[in-house]
C-alpha cells in the first residue's frame, strides 16, 4: 500500500475524571504521530501488509521523533524535508 499525505504531531489529552470548572483538572498528555496518510500507513503495517507513506517533514526534533514512530510501525516512507522556516 501507498499513501500520500500528512504526517503530523498530535497531542491527546484525556481527562483522568469528570472535568471540573475553572480549576485544574488531572489528565494524561500523549505526543505522537498522526495525519491521515501516516495513520493509514500504520493501520496497514498493523495488519501485516507493506506500507509505504510520501510526506514532507520538519528537520526538528517533532520530525525526528515522527519518522522514528513511522520506523517503529515498520512504514516504509520517503521524506521530503520542509525547507526552514
């Protein structure tokens, strides 16, 4: 499989209990991948199936941290660095 697409940082929160106005609610925080095209990719190689994602990405630490998820999905990728700034 092929996708051509985003490949994006996504922050979760999850609140550990009902929200609570105006005060500080507990709540796990995840920093990870997402975009479309990366989910499917991921989705794919879940299933066993070779996956192959076409993206741009930053040469910074989210892009760093990115493309080694997509290594640990086992997504094949090429990158194509976004230029800076």
């Amino acid at each position: 499989m092929l996708s051509i697409g985003d490949l994006v940082v996504d922050v979760t929160i999850v609140p550990e209990g009902p929200l609570r106005v105006d005060d500080d609610n507990p709540s796990r925080i995840r920093i990870g991948g997402g975009g479309q095209a990366a989910n499917f990719c991921a989705w794919t190689a879940s299933l066993g199936e070779p996956a192959r994602l076409i993206t741009r990405v930053g040469d910074d630490d989210n892009g760093h941290r990115l493309v080694a998820e997509l290594g640990a999905w086992r997504c094949g990728r090429y990158m194509h660095p976004s230029p800076p700034g």
